[in-house]
C-alpha cells in the first residue's frame, strides 16, 4: 500500500496508514518521503521506522521506503541512509528518476548495481511506468514488481499498450465495455514483457 504522497501531495500520518493498512488487510506499505526533496524525504521515513517500534508493530508488515536525490551522488547517499534503516523492499519511483529527468533511472539503478550497492537481502520496485520498453533495461537486474496505471489509462484513450503520449485517467473515469476489454489485453501485454526479465508481479 502507498502512503498517498502522489495522489495528495503529502504522506498521510503513521496512524491512518497503519489503521488503513489492517482495514485494507496488505501485508506491504510503502513508508512515508517527499519527492523532490530528498532530506526532508529521508528525515519523514527515518520518523516512520521509530514510530514503528515505538507503536510495537515492527515485522507486522513489509516496510517499503523510496529515496530521493537531485543527482547521483544526492541520490546513491540517501539510498545507503535508506537501506540502513532496514527495509525489506526499495522503490525507485518514476517522479525524479523519469519524469522531472527522462531516462534517469535506468542510469541510476545500473550505477548503484554496478557499485555493489543493492543488497541483495533487499527487494527492489519500480514505483511508476510510463513506457513498457524501459523494463528491457533492466536485464539481470534484479527487479522485483513494477506498479503503473499505464494499461488503464492507454485504454481509457483507445490506445494499446506502448509509450505514446496519452493523457491520464481521471479519478471520476469509467472504462466503458470495451475500453475495459483493452485495459485487460494492455494488463497482460505488461506482464508477458515483465517476466522475460525477472518481474514476479506487476501492480
């Protein structure tokens, strides 16, 4: 479960994520950051892993955290912070590694890979996917899971699965019948180019 900092533009508190959490019944939450700015990010997800213990539900769930940074250097630095903390999942997520720098995060995820940074007691997502051809870069990288609306929101367009521009689904969207049926061909388009490359689930 995401913490929501997308979708409202902040984390919810540790408490509504944790009371959604047991609502909901997820066993995986991803902890609280601040895209764009990488110390206040870190500094909120640091809080979340005490309140964690402080509350007496740590190994309840998977704990997910997403580093941040403005460069590499930035961003290999609170990645090492963040896997100090002891999560069991990492994500790298599409805001400031794709969209605010094209093509960014395939550079870094093969630099932190490379430098022996990505432990492999670790589980690694990709928070985000705006064109399926990205997962092809990421060959014997050890890639978990992916989670994106692209299929959906290709198919509210009329469009097949690709990386065309196309405008997102609104909140208020609905799929007609056969939107729906072409969101379902774009779900399992997604999962046949994933598995190829290791992905064990796409979300």
């Amino acid at each position: 479960m995401d913490n929501g900092a997308f979708e409202l533009g902040k984390s919810i508190s540790t408490a509504e994520l944790l009371d959604l959490a047991d609502t909901i019944g997820v066993d995986e939450i991803v902890a609280p950051d601040r895209p764009r700015v990488p110390d206040d990010s870190f500094e909120m997800t640091q809080t979340f892993f005490e309140e964690l213990v402080d509350l007496g539900v740590v190994g309840k769930y998977k704990i997910h955290v997403v580093p941040h940074g403005g460069d590499l250097y930035e961003y290999s630095e609170y990645f090492k912070k963040c896997l100090q903390l002891g999560p069991d999942v990492v994500g790298f997520s599409i805001l400031d590694l794709w969209k605010w720098k094209p093509l960014w995060r395939p550079y870094v995820i093969h630099s932190l890979y490379n430098s022996d940074l990505m432990r492999a007691s670790v589980q690694y997502h990709l928070l985000g996917l705006d064109d399926p051809l990205e997962l092809y870069l990421y060959g014997g990288i050890p890639i978990r899971s992916v989670d994106c609306s692209l299929p959906i929101s290709m198919a509210y367009c009329d469009l097949p699965l690709s990386g065309a521009d196309h405008v997102r689904m609104p909140k208020d969207g609905r799929l007609s019948n056969s939107k729906y049926g072409l969101a379902c061909e774009n779900i399992n388009v997604l999962l046949e180019t994933a598995r190829p490359y290791g992905l064990r689930g796409v979300m």
